[in-house]
C-alpha cells in the first residue's frame, strides 16, 4: 500500500474536525471562513442505544443513493433496524429489515455509483499524490481523482473521482452484483482499500464514530454476525425534517483551512 500510514492518518481527520456548534465552534480558533455549517438536508441523524451518529451525505459522489437514503428515511423504514453486522477495526452493517443481511426495501435496486464526475468547483484539496491519482478531501468525504489538468481535455470539463473507504466512510452495500445495492448500508471503522471502486461511498460520520465503535460485535466465525441481541437504529432522520430547536447543528473544518492545515501536520 503506498503511503498506507500517511494516507490512513490524513483520511481519518475529517470526522475527528467536526464539532458540535453552539460555543464550541468559538473556541478553536481561526477564521469564520475556516469553518462550514453541513446542511441540515444533508445531516442524517442516526440514534441509537449508544448514542447518536451523525453522518453528512454527499450528493456530489452518489446522488441516487442519497435519494434513496432520503426517502426511506423520510418513511421511517430505518427505525428500530439492527446492526445485524459488526466487525470491529472494519463496518458496521445495518439497513435490513429482517436482520440478516438478506432484504431490502421494496423500492428497485440501485445502479452502482462507484466513480462521479468532478469540476474545478468541488472544492477538491489534495493531501497526497505517491501514487496513481491525487488522494484528497472534497467536503467531508475521502476521495481520489484525476488532476484539474485533466478537465481540459474532457467534454464535460471534468474529472474522474472516487470515493475511498477510509474510518468513518458511510458506503452502501450490496450483494454479488454490483448493481444491487438497495436500503442496507454500513459505517467504516477502520480502512479498506479492497472495498475501494467497488462500492459507493455516500457520506461520512461527522460526529459519533465512538459510538459506531461501541456497537454490539458480532460472532468472528460468522462473518460479524450479532445475532438477536444487536444494538438498533432507534430513530434515523434527517436534520431538515426535525422541528428546528432539536436540530443538531454541525461545522466542519475546511479542507485547506488553517485548522484542517494543522490537523494534518499533527497527524
């Protein structure tokens, strides 16, 4: 793996740089501009037993699977699901409702979006390029691409990227073919570069990673595997539909920013 601590240690301080607003933004330091607020539409609020995982979507890389996201989300078809898959260091695996990582929802099964186009006004910032490919930041997600040079040549005016599975990844998931992903999806703990290219990387968690970590585990024999006991989405939502004074409100440093900068550097 080229660069495998660097790039492991760069790709996990987006979630680590979100933080709750309401005082503590004023606290860390910086510019105004150092800092963005997430969308409430794009905030999807996950509670459970454990406490509450927040995970911004990122229309830009799979805007198919976050409408799906959305929608059933919006019908209340995540509640009280099971994480029915956690493997610690690796995912944790939740969406299906009869709990074995076998069903879906009713609605047709997802084409793969597993590359998207990219223009010059992403907001893109690389951070390594030892291998094939700039690896960066573009909003809150990981990502690899093609270099801004190449849109030149395109007709779009735009570039190939993708989107990488790094802690904190929220991807979808899917069974053997690659255009089957439907409702289940999971949050990354740790890093995997076999899932990269493979599956869609939809968002990331930006506050709560510690309580994905604090999921039941599952049966090492069995492929993760919980089994009956395992911990449930009590509640998903999104931000936009929750009476505005229970709105969690979420800024995230931005990619090339001061703070983000020194984030970097300490990693």
């Amino acid at each position: 793996m080229r660069s495998g601590l660097k790039i492991k240690s760069v790709m996990a301080l987006a979630a680590g740089m979100a933080l709750l607003a309401g005082g503590v933004m004023a606290q860390s330091g910086g510019q105004s501009g150092d800092w963005r607020t997430v969308a409430p539409e794009n905030l999807w609020v996950i509670d459970t037993a454990k406490g509450r995982i927040l995970v911004e979507l990122e229309p830009r890389a799979a805007p198919n699977h976050i409408e799906r996201i959305r929608t059933l989300t919006n019908q209340g078809f995540y509640d009280g699901l099971k994480f029915h898959r956690v493997i610690p260091n690796f995912m944790a695996q939740t969406g299906d409702p009869q709990g074995t990582g076998a069903g879906g929802s009713e609605l047709p099964d997802l084409k793969g979006e597993f590359t998207f186009r990219r223009g010059r006004d992403s907001g893109f910032v690389p951070v390594e390029n030892s291998g094939p490919g700039l690896r960066g930041i573009m909003g809150s997600i990981p990502v690899v691409t093609q270099p801004d040079a190449q849109m030149f040549v395109t007709a779009d005016f735009k570039t190939s990227a993708q989107g990488l599975f790094c802690p904190g990844v929220a991807g979808m998931a899917r069974a053997g073919s690659p255009d089957s992903a439907n409702s289940q999806f999971y949050l990354m703990m740790g890093q995997n570069d076999n899932l990269n290219g493979a599956y869609t990387v939809f968002g990331r968690v930006v506050q709560g990673l510690d309580v994905v970590s604090a999921l039941k585990a599952g049966n090492d024999a069995n492929d993760g595997a919980v089994g009956p006991d395992a911990d449930v989405m009590t509640r998903a939502r999104l931000a936009s539909a929750m009476p505005e004074a229970e709105r969690p409100t979420i800024r995230v440093a931005v990619p090339g920013s001061a703070p983000f900068n020194a984030a970097v550097e300490a990693a």
